[in-house]
C-alpha cells in the first residue's frame, strides 16, 4: 500500500499511538501506558505500519512464540481512520510471511465470532474439536 511503512519497532511517540487505539477499543482500554510499554518489551514479535508522512502508527499486531511449535497472536488492531481500506490484510499477511514464524507448527489467536471469516482467509479454523479456550484472571495493579 502506498503511503504506509512497514516497522518492527516503535518510536517513543508510536507507543503513545499504541496505548490511544488500545484506549479506543473496548478489549483494551483499560490497558495503562506502563502495561502498554511492558507487553512491548516482553513480545517475541512486533508487526506495525505507519503513516509514511506523519509517522503515525496505524496498524499493530504482536506475536509470543517459541519459533518452532506455537505462535499467539494477539492485539490485532488497526486505526479506526484506515479501516476499510485493506490494511487489516496488509497487517496479518506480513504476520504469516514473517521470516520468524514460517517454521512454527500451529499459528494461533482468538477473535470474536464475527471476526472468523475474516481469518480463514489464511487458513485458521475454529474447529478445534473438544478444545476449549480457559482463562485465569489475576488481580494485579497496572
């Protein structure tokens, strides 16, 4: 696409970027800058795109992996100003081609139902036979 830049890191101003989509989302707008800054330095991967003129971050997505079997992607997100124009596509193609990921067994996140289709364009099933999504969640300070 034209007028985006791929990144792999982001600038001091890009992470503030990141925690307001974050803010505007109802997934993760309880997400303060500290945790926003901590995620980003525990993350394995970190796929993002730019507005080439104003720096701006516009899309992001970021992966924890072991690089052989497992590989979770997760915080999938693209500025509500892009949507609609195939940066969404342009974001999760860079993440199943990333150099990094073409020899883990299973690529895996979760999604909302609505969102299913749009994964499976790159294979991804949600049938998982008795599998089941768990979660433990922790009282912690942000």
């Amino acid at each position: 696409m034209t007028g985006i830049d791929r990144i792999a890191q982001l600038t001091r101003a890009q992470v503030e970027d990141l925690h307001r989509l974050y803010q505007a989302e109802w997934w993760t707008k309880d997400r303060s800058m500290a945790q926003v800054r901590s995620l980003l330095e525990h993350s394995d991967i970190i796929v993002a795109f730019c507005d080439s003129a104003s720096h701006r971050l516009i899309a992001f997505a970021r992966v924890l992996t072991d690089r052989t079997i497992k590989a979770l992607v997760l915080d999938v997100i693209v500025d509500r100003d892009y949507r609609g124009r195939g940066l969404g596509k342009v974001l999760f193609d860079a993440i199943v081609s990333h150099p990094d990921l073409q020899n883990v067994q299973h690529l895996e996140l979760y999604c909302r139902p609505e969102l299913v289709p749009f994964y499976q364009r790159w294979g991804f099933t949600d049938a998982l036979g008795t599998l089941r999504f768990m979660r433990l969640t922790k009282n912690v300070n942000p």
